[in-house]
C-alpha cells in the first residue's frame, strides 16, 4: 500500500459530461502529481501542486483542471468529456523536493475513467 | 526534448531464465533515474532510484545499473510472481515531475 488514495476506482460517464477525480497523498507528502495512462500513450504527466500551489504543467487539456486543497488533497476537473478522455487517472504524491531531494512519486491505485 | 525509451516491449522468460531489460534515455541534466514494477489495474511501485553513471542497486531478484546513456533492469532466476510491466523513469535537473517511457510487459511461466 503506498499510502495514496484515489477516488472512485470506476467511473463511467457519457460525452459532454463534467466529473471530479479525488486524491489524497501520503502523510507529510506535500506534492501532489497527475498523470494520465492510455494502452497507446503511456503515463502523461499533467499537472503537479506543492503545498497548494500549481508547480509544473504538462499536457493537460484546457477542458481539465486541478486543484490542491489546504488539508492537501487534491482534485482533478474533467469538463466536456470526450471518448478519447477514456483512461486510467492516477495521482502522485512525493516529499518536498529541493537542491537535495530527489524522492520517488508513490502512485495511488488511479481511477479508471470510460466515456461513452 | 526528454526522452525515454524502453525495449523490448514485452518479454516471455520461463521460470529461472535471466534478462534484462533496457532504458535509453535522452534528457538535460539527468537528476535521477527511477524504475516502478506495474501490475495490471495497480498503480506504479516504486522499486529503485539511479543518481549517476556506475551506480547499481539490487533488490531481491532484480538489479538496476545505469550509464550515461541508459540503464538496464537484470532479473536474475525470474519466477512468476515477477510478471508485471516495469517501468522507467527520468526527472531532470529544476522538475519535480517524471517522465516515463511505455515500459516492458514481462511474463514468466512456471
């Protein structure tokens, strides 16, 4: 168990619709990561918060968005779904980084998305 | 643009039959290398961190070494329960983020 909890595991939903994926890091982690998976593509970075404050942004669509919380959970937008969106999400989390941090990401167990 | 590479995409071992597996890499200022194990519907799991070029880790059947320009994952006497997709992994030097190539499915038969 990594310590991350994301949720729901399963979310099915129709094109157009608007839904909120949920992650909570580890204890005392206070980045958080999202990355998208798809059979094709791999693991998509998408966007990163430290300490609730947006750090690094990938190849995120406008239609999503994030967001980290004081109590640092974090959760991700995904508005005007289309049935590409359909994937595996999955959330990060790390220590604080720095000159001399180089932590791993400990990954939640993600939230598979269908769009239909 | 970083890169990560990884190869072969899948890998069949019987039981006890060694391999490894590799990860080029191309990225600016290399602040550490990462490999995960994924099992099917399972997040990625941390397995080791690689900082500079000689550098080895072992853990149980596995080992990870790096070079300048890849690494490689040795998996020594596999058994079943190793199965899963391994992954590697780069973060430059200013990011906090990974970038991760597609990885390599293993199966070991029994």
């Amino acid at each position: 168990d990594s310590g991350v909890t994301q949720t729901p595991k399963h979310l099915i939903t129709a094109t157009g619709q608007r839904v909120t994926l949920r992650c909570s890091p580890r204890s005392g982690d206070l980045s958080v990561y999202w990355y998208q998976q798809s059979l094709d593509q791999g693991l998509q970075f998408l966007i990163q918060y430290y300490n609730g404050e947006e750090r690094a942004k990938g190849n995120i669509l406008e239609r999503f968005s994030a967001q980290q919380f004081p109590d640092l959970h974090s959760e991700l937008n995904l508005s005007s779904l289309e049935l590409g969106d359909s994937a595996l999400y999955f959330c990060a989390s790390s220590l604080p980084g720095g000159p001399l941090g180089n932590s791993p990401l400990h990954f939640g167990n993600g939230t598979r998305l269908t769009v239909t | 643009e970083d890169q990560v590479t990884q190869s072969p995409e899948a890998l069949r071992l019987q039981e006890g039959e060694s391999s490894s597996l590799n990860c080029s890499y191309t990225v600016s200022g290399l602040r550490g290398l990462f490999w995960y194990r994924q099992d099917p519907g399972k997040g990625p799991e941390f397995l080791f961190t690689l900082y500079s070029a000689g550098e080895e880790k072992e853990k149980e059947r596995l080992k990870a070494t790096l070079t300048k320009k890849e690494s490689f994952l040795h998996i020594t006497a596999p058994k079943p329960e190793d199965s899963a997709t391994y992954l590697c992994a780069v973060r430059r030097y200013n990011t906090d983020k990974l970038i991760f190539g597609t990885g390599t499915r293993l199966q070991v038969f029994p």
